[in-house]
C-alpha cells in the first residue's frame, strides 16, 4: 500500500466517523437544542417576508381599554359577533375564532332574555354560506362540558358543521413553537371518521376549496403535498417576527362594523383570511425570531402563531429536512474537506482555509434554507469541527513519526552533532567556524586491486560490513563521520562531541584508530593517519545544495598521513601536534622525519607502540 492511499483511507475513515459521531450526538438533549437553536438563526439572518391574504384582528391592549370592552371577555359573544358579521360584509373569504368557550354564558346574564350564546351561534350560522369561519376548541377545556355545565351552542354547531377546529400550538423542548401539528393521526380501523384539524389547515382548505387527505400515508393539501413529519406536524415557515402579520384592534375594527363602513372593511379584509384572538400578554410565545430582550413585544401572539402556519399552508413555502442521503452526504463533505485541509495544509495555513472554509459550509446550509430545505448548521459545524481535530491529531502524529525520521536520517548522514545543532537553532544557514579539532583519516589496503577481480554486488556487500565496523568504532569513540571518500572515512574529534571532556579530542581519536587498524572487518585492512589542528567547520555550498565538512591544512594533512602508511610499513601515523595533544595517555613510538606533501619543514610522525611488529632477529644476534 503506498504512502498516498494509505493517508487517502486514514482521511475518509476520519471523515466517516466525525459524521457518525455527529449523528449520534445529536440524540442527546443538548445537541438537539443546539439544532433547533441554529436553525432559528437562519430566520434571523433571512429577515422577514411578506404577508398577503392573512389580517388579525387583535385583542391588544388598546382593546381592553376601550370602554366598550370593560365587561369581562367571558362574556364578549357581541363583540366577537359584530367581527364577524364586518368581516362578512368586508368579503373576507374565511374566518377564524380562536377563542374557545368552555360553558354557555346565559345562565349568569342580568338581562331577562339570555342571548349571547344563542346570538353568537345565530351570527355563526348565517355567515357560513358566505364566509366560513372556523372555530377553536382545546379539548382540555371541554372538561366543563363533560361536567354537565351545559353545551356551549356554537361548538355544538361549528362540530355538527365541521367548522371545529383544535387550537392547541405544539411546543419543543426549549419551549419555542416552530411547528404545528395539523390533523389528528388516522383510526386504522375507521377510516370513514372525520379528523379533527389543527384551525390552520381547516382555514387554508376553506380558503382554497380544497380538502386535506392522506394518501399512502403522506398529507396533501388538495394536490399539493404537505411535507410533514410522522407526528403530522409541518415545520412554521415564519415572515417574520412578533408583528410581521397585519392586524387591526378589534375595537377599530368593531367601530367600522357597527357603521357598516364597506369600503374600509373591504380595505382590511376582502378576500383574506381573518383570524381573530388575543395579542396581548395573555397568550405569547417563543418563536424563531428571537432576540437578548425579553417581554411581551419579544413574543409571538398564539394568534399570529397560526397567522404563520396558515400562510405556510397557502403559499406553499415549506421547509423540511433534506433526505437522509443528503444529511450523510452534507456532513461527510463538510468532515471530508475539514480533515483533507487539517491533514494537508500546514498549521498557518489551516486556520485561514478552515475558517473560510467553515463559512462556506454555513453559507451553504442558509441558501438551502432560503430553498426550503433544512440541512443543521449545528450538525455540519459539529462534523466539520470532529474531523478537523481529528485531522490535526492525525498532521501531529505523522508530522512526529517525520520529524523523528528526517532526524534520524540528518544524524545518519551527516551526524549526531549536525541534527541536534540544527534542531535546537532551527535553522539551516551557509555558515562555519574555526575549532581546533582532530581529524581521523582511514582507508582499505588494496581495495582498487581487490575491486577488479570481485562482482560488484560482493563488493557493495563486503565494503557496507567494513563500514558497519569502522563506524560503530567511531561512535563508540565520540567521534563523528564527516564523510565517506570512496572506501576511505574522514572522521572529525572534537570537544563538542556528545560526552566528550575538554582537550581528549586527540586521545579519543588515537584509541579509536588503533581499535579500526586492528579490527577483523570483512577481511580488509585498514590504515590510518591521524592529525590535530585548527579547521574551518560548517556548511558549504548554495541555497540549492550544501554540505557540512571540514576545511583546512589539517585535513590535508590527515590525508597524507594515511597514505604514508604504505611506505613507512605501518598502519597508522599520527603528527607531533595529535601525540602532544593526548597528554601521553597511549605509549607511541617514534617512526621519524618524514617529508610531508604541504609542508616546508618534514613532519616527526608517531605510531601507536602496540602496533609495532617485532622485527626478525638476525642469525648475527642467535650466534
């Protein structure tokens, strides 16, 4: 497996599993509020959309004040009455009630001749051929019904007509309404009974003509289907905040009922939807369009709540969430594109793409929010950042397991030394300084000879033995392999080994070399020069190429001591300056003067005592 696949399929199963993770996460409370929290933030930034067809008639604060509303609202039947005969006259085409009565009221009038229920479910009737209107119940509140207080004469009549609808608003686990429940779920086992409907859908079908019905277990709104969940509930697609949806006081508009001012009532309400009901602190709620403030003008009146689902209903601008395929796909692309920057880029260059790149992704999720389709933002965020830590996990690990190579490899070729200077300054420069050191020369006996008679891959073998030797006899001394010349070494002593003391450079270097010229190292030997001076160390070369070597008279000279050996039959020669430099800690013999390529004056060269040979007694010296 190469190197690329291999991180190709480390990536993907990042991704893969930041998406998992993701979707498992958002089973948990927590992440579920997030959800429901990002997604109201795409309201927010949408802003708000027009209304039409829709007005309210509000019960406000103007309203309760007005003198002619003092009674208390239980007995309201005449004003609620007047709207809807002026909503009638205005040629509203539907009309909704979202008051509930719990019990008839003409039992507690002070006038002789109770009428408000009878009148109110007079009104009722006789705008039904002209103007349908739709009225609430909650079924908790029939409790009283059931009691025997008595039957309440309009929701007896608005039931028999099939006018009833349910008002109860669907809340989420923070408490926010952001979507409704419209028809109450099929009897497999009756399928002829009527189903009560959210006021909603029963005022967009009368708006429209048209009859909801289920169909192989999906709801549509004549031909039109009604993306709801399994609960039945259809995400509200709110134009706007608190106030969005016009309305009109329902004293104003009360005022122009009772003098049958047609035109202004034309002006409000001719072919809408009216829905009439608190708007004032009595009945508030949570929605999408939240801000930091709280109180009343923050808040959505129940009213306007159904205001918003109904115009969801008719205009069709529905929003539901993407296909599962598509939620796979959306967080395994946002996870894939995070781990690939994190695991490819470098760290300065991550955060720049990561964050450009996050924006994008939430970008994305707000234009297929404005196109009706809910992909999380909290989900892709969540899954975008997994896979990114996981990415920067994976960029740390093998930037390690890197750097450990790459320094291994800096201290096989060119040194310990080298590696660990070039780690702490971080820095690779075309620089050098001057350092009294020894340097070791080395070189086979007979190797060019021996070369023409031998296979190549034998002499490739044979000579990596010798090296594995001669080296490790190097570091075992401290020392450090500047390079290799053919089948020579150059190896450079010097104060800045690694546990070296200061000034044993030269003994250090001349145990060494007795230890590599003594050596049984794939049957080659070895001979060696030995000489102490000042260099120039550092590195040479360009911008494009460069080495780390030693430069000066001293390495020459190391040189041509080795290749001295031959003619003076010894294996290793060392100069005056090596001997005096090692305090005489190994015992030397003195070999002579010699003349010495560079130099004016001939070098006194040495040799290590224990690798003298005897030499053969003479018969002279037997007799």
């Amino acid at each position: 497996m190469t190197q690329r696949l291999k991180k190709n399929l480390i990536i993907s199963a990042i991704a893969v599993a930041a998406a998992l993770a993701t979707m498992g996460l958002s089973k948990f409370r927590f992440f579920e509020l997030l959800k429901l929290k990002a997604q109201d933030v795409h309201f927010v930034l949408r802003g708000t959309l027009p209304v039409k067809d829709i007005v309210l008639i509000g019960i406000d604060n103007e309203t309760l004040s007005n003198p002619d509303f003092l009674d208390p609202s239980l007995f309201w039947h005449k004003h609620y009455a007047d709207a809807i005969g002026g909503a009638a006259e205005g040629g509203a085409k539907a009309f909704v009630l979202d008051v509930t009565f719990a019990i008839p009221v003409e039992p507690y009038e002070k006038d002789p001749n109770p009428h408000m229920d009878s009148d109110l479910a007079s009104t009722f009737v006789s705008t039904l051929p002209i103007m349908p209107v739709v009225c609430a119940f909650v079924p908790e509140a029939m409790g009283a019904q059931r009691e025997g207080l008595g039957a309440v004469p309009l929701n007896m009549i608005a039931g028999a007509m099939g006018m009833s609808a349910y008002a109860n608003l669907t809340d989420d686990p923070d408490a926010f309404v952001r979507t409704q429940e419209l028809i109450e779920a099929p009897d497999p086992k009756d399928q002829s009974r009527p189903l009560t409907r959210s006021m909603a859908l029963r005022a967009a079908e009368k708006f429209l003509g048209v009859e909801a019905n289920f169909r192989n277990g999906e709801l549509y709104l004549g031909d039109r289907r009604i993306p709801a969940n399994r609960d039945r509930q259809l995400t509200i697609n709110y134009a706007g905040p608190p106030g969005t949806v016009p309305r009109i006081p329902l004293y104003k508009f009360n005022e122009a009922a009772k003098k049958h001012d047609i035109a202004t009532l034309e002006k409000w309400v001719k072919g809408k939807v009216v829905l009439l009901g608190p708007d004032n602190s009595g009945d508030r709620h949570n929605t999408p369009f939240y801000t930091a403030f709280a109180g009343e003008k923050y808040t959505t009146p129940g009213v306007e709540v159904h205001a918003n689902t109904l115009r969801t209903l008719l205009t069709g601008d529905y929003l539901q969430p993407v296909p599962d395929w598509a939620r796979v796909l959306g967080l395994l692309l946002s996870a894939g594109i995070s781990v690939a920057m994190a695991a490819s880029f470098k760290p300065s260059q991550t955060a720049a793409w990561a964050l450009i790149a996050l924006v994008l992704g939430l970008v994305s999720t707000h234009v297929l929010f404005r196109a009706g389709w809910l992909l999380s933002t909290s989900e892709v965020t969540i899954a975008y950042t997994i896979a990114l830590l996981g990415g920067m996990i994976f960029r740390f690990a093998t930037a390690e397991k890197k750097s450990s190579f790459f320094r291994g490899a800096v201290a096989l070729f060119v040194g310990k030394q080298v590696a660990s200077s070039l780690e702490q300054s971080e820095k690779i420069a075309l620089t050098g300084k001057r350092q009294t050191v020894t340097i070791l020369f080395t070189d086979i006996r007979g190797f060019t000879a021996f070369c023409e008679s031998k296979d190549p891959a034998v002499v490739v073998d044979l000579l990596n033995t010798y090296m594995q030797v001669m080296v490790s006899a190097i570091v075992k001394y401290h020392g450090h392999v500047n390079k290799f010349i053919g089948d020579g070494i150059l190896a450079v002593f010097s104060d800045d080994d690694e546990g070296a003391q200061p000034g044993d450079h030269a003994y250090r270097s001349m145990a060494c070399a007795t230890e590599m010229v003594t050596a049984d190292a794939a049957g080659f030997k070895t001979g060696a020069g030995i000489h102490s001076g000042e260099v120039v160390i550092g590195n040479v070369g360009s911008s494009d190429k460069m080495e780390f070597t030693v430069l000066g008279n001293t390495v020459n000279l190391a040189s041509r001591l080795e290749s001295l050996n031959k003619e003076q039959k010894t294996k290793l020669l060392l100069s005056q300056e090596t001997l005096e430099m090692s305090g005489g800690r190994i015992d030397t013999s003195y070999v002579g003067e010699v003349p010495v390529r560079g130099k004016t004056e001939p070098m006194k060269l040495y040799t290590v005592k224990s690798l003298v040979e005897p030499k053969p007694q003479t018969q002279e010296a037997h007799a």
